[in-house]
C-alpha cells in the first residue's frame, strides 16, 4: 500500500529474494507516479533539477517487468485484518473489489498539514507532498502574472521552497509561528537562519499565526492575514509540516503512537501483528540517544524501512535499530545540519548537559573560498557523551554532521571525538575540522562542570 518513498523498496527486494513463482506482489498507489523522490520536489519547482522525470527512480512498467502487479491510482479503502484482505477503490473508473493477502505492507506515507482556515482551499494555494503537487504549483507560477510569495511554515519544507521561489523570480515573505525559522535546531542557531534568508532577499515574519488566507472577487488567494498584519500573495506554499498518515490503520485498529504514527518491533512488524509489516512516514521511529519513539518523515528512513521489510518478507531477518535524527538542509548558498538532541530535547529526556559554539571554516583559513560555519555541540555532564550536533554555514559545512551521526550512534564521548582521524588537505578543512574543534570545547566544558 503505498508507491512512493519506502513503499516499494519493500516488494522489489522481496523479489530479489524470492522469484515470481514464489511469491506473488500486489501493490497499489492511489497516484500517478511511482518509486519517485519527493525530497527533490522543492528544487525541480526551483529549477535546480530540470526535468520531472529526473526524481522518477522506477516506473510502473518497470515495476511490473520485475512481476510486481503494481496498480496505479488505485486507493486502499479498508483494511480487513480478520478476513487477511484490503479492499481497494480504482480512482479511474470507481471500480471496488477486495484483495486477498498472507503478508500485508503498510507504507501511506505522511499528509501535509493543512489548517482548517478560511481560504486554504483557493486557487494558488499549494501543498508540496507528491510530484502532483509539484506540476500543480508549477503550472500555477507559470500561469500567474504577480509575483509575490507567501510561504506559510519555515520548516525543511518552508525553506526550500522559499529557496525555490526566489530562483523562480518572485519576492518571498515567510510566516512562521515559531521564534526562529527551522524549529529542528535550538533558536540561536536558527537566527543565524534567518539573517541569512534576510540577506537572501526573504522577508522572515517571526512569532506568526495566520488566521485566513483571503481571496479576491475571481475566488483566488489574494493574502495571507495574521492577526496583526496582511502579507499580500499570488500564490501561497504550504510548509507546516506533515503527520503519519494512519487513517486506514486507526480504523483497523492497529497500535498507534503519541504521535499518531503506527508501532513496529525491530524487524518493522506491527506490534502484535505477524503477518503486517509497517514502514517509511507512516511510522514512528526509536531515537536512540532519548529512547523515546519521534516521528521523522525522512526519505533515508524510508527506504531503509524498505529494503528491512523486503529483506523479511522475503524470508530473510533484518532489522532497523532506530535513529539519531540527523537532517540536512540549504537556503541558496546557507548548508544547514543538525544530528542528535536540541537543548529542549535533553532537557525533556533528563539529561544534564553542556553546550559550546564555535565559529570555523571549512577549509584553511587561507586557502580560497574558505566559508564560514558555526557548530554548536551538547555533551552530557560528568560522562563526557556526545548529545548533538547543530552546524550552519557555507559549502561543506553540512555533511560534516555526518561525523557526528557516527559519534552519536557509536555512543562516544566528546573527549573520544577528539582523537578521530579525519581526513586533511587545505582544500577540504583546517588542520584541526570543525567538528573535532567543538568536541576540544566541549571536553573543557565537562571537566570543568563535572567537578
């Protein structure tokens, strides 16, 4: 169920494990299109990608070479666990029929966000979550002779597509509800954010609720109102964020987190289900440093969701431990990381903790182009145990969180990071990388707190 993200990664390496007449795949997509990534979504609207096709990683014809009996714009309705069957509804012609399964794949995805406000359903109002979406909007910028943005939300989401309006042309506001853009870091971090998103031309509307999205006498958004100013729009990009999408799962039943995402063992299968496997943005997820179940709509976590899932339903064992959290992001030329838990995140979990800042580049000083970055670094009082990482700056700054995201899941400790031998030249880092500067700073700060 499912056929994008870590939907289909499950059947196709199921076949690679058994062959067609071992066992027989249904797959049903209530879309047009399948196996395509929608991470990519924000910069084919920029047009850093040029073409749509160039996200399709498989089509359904290729699917179905490799004996999937994929069924397109086909919707799963109900989910019949005692009688073992879905019953599916064809969007094209409206035909129903119940499908029988031994082994059941659950991958709906997550929904955007969408708040329950006048005008949110105009014309020129857009949600980004599937290439549909994506042509949508485009047809949309194509056919509107204003040029003014409004992004709504200033999440992963919110920023890229700010990112891809502004290399569209089009003057950029974004309303955001929190202090700062990009609530996955700690605010400081966040400012420097949004003075970059600034300096980019963006106008950033901080500590915003929107209250209506009003529309001209031809029905189409004109606005974007809070309650205290109107910011005005030819179009408007949803970025608020996304939720599991569990409806078929609730109504069958199935357990659910406190944050509305469907509950697996190790192996992906639902919690007391032997025969339903779940997997991809419908799911919660183990955070390993908290221990405490998050919901991470990310497209790394999908598809390995999948090839785990495959791998069992094929007659293999796999598992999937859990997660760090590590995320990256960019606004034009600004690369953004993060890996492990904010201050609000430890402090939630018990910890008692240090935090340091340092400011670098990422390469030698004197070398040309070396950019700035900032790296800010939690480490837990008294053991010295890496907590997070949080990296804003130029090129090459955000996949450094990388070494934090092997640090973190290795368990070790700042003083342990320290001794890392990270690869040098002056074309790549500074003698001493950023990343290994901040753990010096943070050993300081433990042995110095932990007295």
């Amino acid at each position: 169920m499912g056929g994008a993200g870590g939907a289909l990664p499950p059947p196709s390496q199921a076949r690679r494990m058994r062959g067609p007449d071992e066992l027989e795949i249904v797959a049903f997509e209530r879309g047009h299109f399948s196996s395509y990534s929608a991470c990519g979504i924000p910069y084919w609207v920029g047009g850093d990608v040029p073409e749509r096709d160039r996200l399709i990683a498989r089509s359904p014809a290729e699917h179905r070479e490799r004996a999937i009996d994929l069924r397109m714009r086909t919707e799963v309705t109900e989910i019949d666990l005692p009688g073992n069957r879905v019953r599916s509804l064809d969007l094209e012609t409206g035909a129903q029929e119940w499908t029988s399964y031994d082994k059941l794949v659950i991958a709906t995805g997550a929904r955007p966000i969408r708040p329950d406000l006048p005008g949110v359903d105009a014309p020129g109002v857009h949600g980004v979550q599937t290439l549909d979406d994506g042509q949508a909007l485009l047809d949309t910028l194509a056919s509107t002779e204003g040029r003014r943005a409004v992004v709504v939300g200033a999440g992963y989401i919110g920023v890229e597509m700010a990112e891809a309006l502004i290399n569209r042309g089009y003057e950029v506001t974004v309303v955001n509800r929190g202090k700062e853009p990009m609530s996955t870091l700690d605010p400081d971090m966040g400012r420097l954010v949004h003075t970059a998103m600034e300096n980019l031309g963006i106008t950033m509307v901080n500590d915003a609720e929107i209250t209506e999205l009003r529309t001209g006498e031809d029905g189409r958004v004109r606005a974007v109102a809070t309650e205290d100013a109107e910011y005005p729009a030819d179009v408007v990009v949803l970025g608020i964020g996304v939720r599991p999408e569990t409806t078929l799962a609730r109504a069958a039943e199935l357990p659910l987190g406190d944050h509305g995402g469907l509950l697996t063992d190790l192996a992906m299968r639902v919690r007391g289900h032997e025969n339903v496997w779940a997997g991809g943005d419908c799911v919660e997820v183990l955070d390993l440093l908290s221990g405490r179940e998050r919901h991470i709509a990310l497209g790394t976590h999908a598809n390995k969701h999948g090839q785990v899932i495959g791998t069992n339903v094929g007659g293999g064992y796999a598992t999937f431990p859990g997660v760090v959290g590590t995320a990256v992001s960019k606004v034009c030329d600004l690369e953004i990381a993060r890996t492990g838990l904010r201050e609000k995140d430890a402090h939630r979990a018990g910890l008692r903790f240090e935090t340091v800042t340092i400011e670098s580049t990422s390469r030698a000083g004197y070398y040309p182009d070396a950019d700035p970055m900032t790296v800010k670094m939690l480490a837990e009082r008294r053991t010295g145990r890496l907590l997070g990482v949080q990296i804003v700056g130029g090129e090459g700054a955000a996949k450094r969180v990388d070494i934090a995201a092997v640090a973190l899941t290795a368990g070790m400790t700042v003083e342990q990071m320290t001794s890392l031998d990270l690869g040098y030249a002056p074309p790549f880092s500074p003698v001493w990388d950023p990343i290994l500067v901040a753990a010096r700073k943070a050993v300081t700060a433990v042995r110095k707190n932990s007295g």
